[in-house]
C-alpha cells in the first residue's frame, strides 16, 4: 500500500461487478485492491480475485475492508484476503489477524485510536478523514512519524496529492477513479512509489 500510494475501495451490487471492477484495477498495474463487507458476496469476490496477478505480473493483494467481527474476518482470510481493514476499532478483529498473523489495517478517528492501532500493526485508517482534512493528518503524523497512516472517505482523486504531501502513506479512495484503461494506469503510473529494495519501500519493510 506504501509502495502504490492510492487504495481503491470498492462497493459494488455483486460480486460479479466486484470481480469485473478489480480486473480492471490490476490490468491498470494496480495490484492491492480492498473489496468491502458491504458488497453481496463478496467472500466469492475475493475468492475469484486472490489468485489473480497485475500487469506486471505480481501476485494480486486483495483486501477486504469494514470488517468488524471475527465471522468477517475468519471468512475474508479464508477465501484468500491478503489484509483486513475495519472503519473504527475492532477488537474481535485484531485478536483474529494476530492468531492468523494477517495485517489488519485498524480504523479510528481520535489520535488515541489512531496511536492504538498504529502500536498493534504499524498502519491505521483514518475515517472519516475528510472532517479532519489533511491538516488533521500533518498533526497525526507529527505525532506518531513512524506510523503508516491511511485516510480514507469522502476524498476525491485529485485532491490525493494534498493527502499525501500532508504526510499520508496511503490515501483510500471509493469513487472518481477514470473508467478509461489507459487513463486509469496513468494514475497509478504517477503516484507509485519505486520498489527497488532501497528507499522509502525498504524502510516500511514487513509493513501493510
């Protein structure tokens, strides 16, 4: 997620679209996509995407987001999910990711949930982060400098530059995204980060 800069969040209808919109991600060289709870079917979703590969050839990370119970969480990591994402924290939902060593990126809002769930797995949701805006982020990350920290809701595509430059690791972004292929890799193309071993890649190593 450090490495490609921007998260797709996707609710669709079914799982059929869900399939469909992340074959679309991963041709564009996106490769770390988050299905959500709210999709129906969506354990079948990510059944079908987790052995999927991008355009460069690598291994699909499919994540599934507002996840708040173990049920949902058991469920995700079965039918292939790489990561876990909740919106607020989710006790039920740590002790599963730890019993299974997945990461689990842990949503909060306050700076203490934020700082909380940062200490369990390194990474942390903001949501929603457009009340804060990327103000609250630059203070967030002044605060707690070695945390990845991930907003996300009500934040537009072209507005991720700003996120980022606030000190964003990641921004989650659930709609805008152009339907154009080509246009939609060039997004993808100018946010990523280079994965070379060194670096800003090398630092978060072992990390979401």
């Amino acid at each position: 997620m450090a490495a490609q800069r921007l998260l797709p969040v996707l609710r669709d209808a079914d799982a059929d679209e869900a399939v469909r919109r992340t074959a679309v991600l991963l041709a564009a060289a996106c490769r770390a996509v988050e299905l959500t709870t709210s999709t129906p079917g969506w354990a079948e979703a990510v059944a079908r995407t987790a052995p999927l590969t991008d355009a460069r050839g690598r291994p699909a990370l499919i994540g599934v987001g507002t996840v708040t119970t173990a049920e949902h969480a058991r469920t995700a990591l079965d039918a292939g999910a790489a990561f876990l994402v909740s919106p607020y924290p989710a006790p039920e939902v740590r002790e599963v990711a730890a019993e299974r060593r997945a990461v689990f990126v842990e949503g909060g809002f306050t700076p203490g949930e934020i700082a909380s769930a940062a200490r369990s797995a390194g990474a942390a949701k903001v949501f929603p982060a457009h009340v804060g805006g990327p103000r609250f982020i630059r203070s967030l990350t002044a605060v707690l400098p070695d945390a990845l920290i991930i907003p996300t809701g009500g934040i537009a595509p072209a507005e991720v530059g700003d996120w980022l430059a606030a000190g964003a690791a990641a921004v989650g972004i659930g709609s805008g995204l152009p339907a154009d292929p080509a246009e939609l890799a060039a997004v993808f193309a100018e946010l990523a980060l280079p994965c070379c071993g060194r670096g800003a890649c090398a630092d978060r190593k072992a990390r979401p």
